[in-house]
C-alpha cells in the first residue's frame, strides 16, 4: 500500500496517490518522527534551527515551573484533533495540558483530547498568516490558547477563542485569566535564550 507524505521543506507529494486515515498514520513510521497528519497525509515538520530551539528550551523550563503540580508541558507531543471534518494531528512545538483535562490512563501515544495551551514558534521561511490559520484551526479544535511567536519580529501573540488576538512585545507583561499565575513579558523569553 503506497500513502502520500509531503515533505514540506521542497513542497513536494511523494509519487504515493493513495491517502492515510489516522489508524494507518498511528500504525506508520511517520507517527513516530516529526511528522504531522494534515489531510491524509503525514507532513514533516521543518526542523529548528538554533534560536527555535533556544527559545523552545526556555519556554519549557518557565512553563514546567509555572504549571508544576497542576499539569504537563510536553515539547513535540501531537495531538489527535480534528480540522474542517477530517482528523488532525498537529505536533506543536509545546503543548500544557491540566490534570483535569488529561484523561486517565494515557500512556505512550498521542494527546487524546485538546489541551489548554499550544505553542508555534515560527521559523525562517514561515508566515505569520499560515500560523494565524493554524490558530484558528486549534482554537475550533478545543484548544483554548494559541501562542505563536515570531523570533524575527521578537513578538508573542496569543490567540483566544472568544476575542481578538493580542500580540505582545517588549516588556508588555502576558496575563491570562486561564493562568491566574501567569506574568512575564515575552522580551524575558529572548533575552534568555539569547536572541
């Protein structure tokens, strides 16, 4: 059986005609490595370079801080959501889910349900508008914060479900009545991870 895989970094679809449903994705290789399953079809990932991953670092080491005892933040960790009617598996560059919202008894697979906050960082070659769409994408699915984070630009725009994104730059602190804990400025993030 020949599946379509889109390699996105030369924008190209293998000679494959036939797609995957997401049983067959799960089953294949392609689950296992930097892939996403978009449409039929497994995706690769672009692969970070230094500052993304700097700044995935970073975000990382706050977030576990800032959401010790009440829930998980996972780098790379795809979801299984759903996207115009079709399944989805995204693979955020983070990913918090609560104790609350994470089902019991998962174990070494995908998130089964939609997590509260996801994180994009966009690299070189990516849109803000591709990531606006995405957002939208996640928010439908459940999700209930988008971050994405422009290192060229140094901006960090949260997408909400029921308002107009806010972007934040500088020293604006991000507060989220989602996260009472919540205040940091996305400047710190740079700054830390040396950009």
């Amino acid at each position: 059986m020949t599946f379509t895989v889109v390699k996105e970094d030369v924008g190209e679809i293998s000679d494959g005609v036939q797609k995957m449903n997401l049983a067959e994705f799960l089953a294949s290789p392609e689950s296992d490595q930097n892939y996403e399953f978009i449409d039929g079809q497994a995706v690769k990932k672009m692969s970070p370079k230094r500052f993304h991953a700097s700044l995935q670092a970073e975000l990382l080491i706050f977030l576990r801080t800032l959401f010790e005892g009440k829930g998980f933040v996972y780098p790379e960790w795809g979801i299984v959501l759903t996207r115009n009617g079709q399944d989805w598996c995204p693979v955020p560059d983070l990913t918090y889910i609560s104790l609350e919202q994470l089902p019991s008894g998962v174990g070494n697979e995908m998130c089964p349900v939609a997590p509260e906050l996801v994180i994009e960082i966009m690299s070189e070659g990516q849109t803000f508008k591709e990531f606006v769409a995405k957002a939208g994408d996640y928010l439908k699915a459940g999700v209930l914060r988008v971050w994405v984070i422009d290192v060229m630009y140094r901006t960090l725009t949260v997408f909400y479900a029921d308002r107009a994104p806010e972007t934040y730059r500088g020293d604006r602190l991000i507060t989220d009545e989602l996260f009472p804990d919540l205040s940091v400025s996305s400047e710190q993030f740079f700054v830390k991870a040396g950009i």
